[in-house]
C-alpha cells in the first residue's frame, strides 16, 4: 500500500534476477500482443481508461437519456416544450483476471549453474489463459458481482441490437446470406444511431 498499489513494488523480495525477470516479462508481453485481438480494437479507438490503483473494486459511469424532438414554428417566439436529459449512475465490477504458477527452484538452480535462460513455458502458458479469459469477459461478461452490479459483455449485455441469421448460418456456400446478413445488421445499428465504422467478429 505504501508503494502506492504499484506492481513493481511486489518485487522487493523476489528471488528472481533482472534477467530472469526481464525474460519473463518478454514471454508475458508477446503472449498479451499476440491474442488480445478484440480488446486491442478497444484500445485502438481509445476506449479504455485508468482507474488509477488496484483498490478500485467498482467502475462507475453515468447513463444518460435522450431527449424529444426539435420544434419547429413560423415566428419563432413561441415556447417550446422543455426538456433535459437526466443522468443515472451505474457501476461494473472490476475483477483481476490471474492464472498461478510456479518456478522449481532446482530447475531455476540448473538454469543459473548451465548460464541458460531461464524456462518460460509456464509464464507463457497462463499468460495465454489470462489473455483467453479478458477475451471471453469481453464477448461473454463475467460472472462476477458485486452488490447487484455484474460485467456483461458484447453477445449479453442489455443494450445489444439482436437479429438472426439468414438460414442455418454461414458456411463457404452462403456468399449471398453473408452479404444480405451484414446489410441487415448496419441497418438495425443504423435505426439506433450508430454510423459506424463498425468491426464484424466471426467466431
């Protein structure tokens, strides 16, 4: 706490050596680079922001509403209805996405007596399955929660335009149920005002 939340600090007891960090950090990072497609397109469009410490449990936002439509008159000096938009507040829980492991500290000896870098397998591996999680909280949401407030993600949150597709689905064969499909799906996002530019995930 006194470190101010900051990771680094968790190191001061490490038995590990800046190499040897320095190699798992690198297996960590290019793990994180290559499969956190979606969560980059978020990144990309500048859609994420820092909570500032790891002692935020909840995230909160405020939803807004719309209001009615413009009036129109001949003079001009007539009143109009009046109408503001009122706000709500709202809250996402902020979960940590971890998978543990391990360093043998026999083969962490080997590696140091044989001057070999040390064995990253393991880092890689849960790293890939923290990236495949924060993936899946994207898409599916989380079932964590906290005081009624829970993570939805894009297939179940509330506010999702649905549709169906066109036959059974989409294989090599449905070039034109693909094509009618996308028109139908910029047009249901259209109707609720969004323009685009839209990203189509296909799973």
């Amino acid at each position: 706490a006194a470190g101010g939340w900051d990771p680094r600090v968790l190191r001061t007891n490490d038995l590990l050596r800046k190499d040897e960090w320095k190699a798992i950090d690198d297996a960590v990072v290019e793990v994180a680079t290559r499969q956190l497609g979606a969560i980059d397109d978020l990144r990309a469009a500048g859609l994420t922001r820092s909570l500032g410490s790891l002692g935020v449990l909840l995230d909160e936002y405020e939803r807004v509403t719309d209001i009615t439509a413009a009036e129109q008159s001949m003079s001009g000096g007539a009143s109009g209805s009046k109408d503001l938009a009122t706000f709500s507040l709202a809250s996402v829980p902020v979960p940590i996405t971890f998978r543990d492991f391990s360093l043998n500290l026999r083969h962490l000896e080997a590696s140091r007596r044989g001057n070999s870098q040390i064995d990253t397998t393991n880092a890689d591996l849960c790293a890939r399955r923290v990236m495949e999680k924060l993936e899946d909280t994207l898409f599916n949401g989380s079932t964590i929660a906290i005081g009624g407030n829970s993570l939805t993600g894009y297939t179940n949150t509330s506010s999702r335009i649905t549709g169906s597709l066109t036959g059974s689905g989409w294989d090599h064969a449905a070039t034109r149920d693909i094509l009618t499909d996308t028109i139908a799906m910029i047009a249901a996002a259209e109707a609720q005002n969004h323009f685009g530019p839209f990203i189509m995930y296909v799973p």
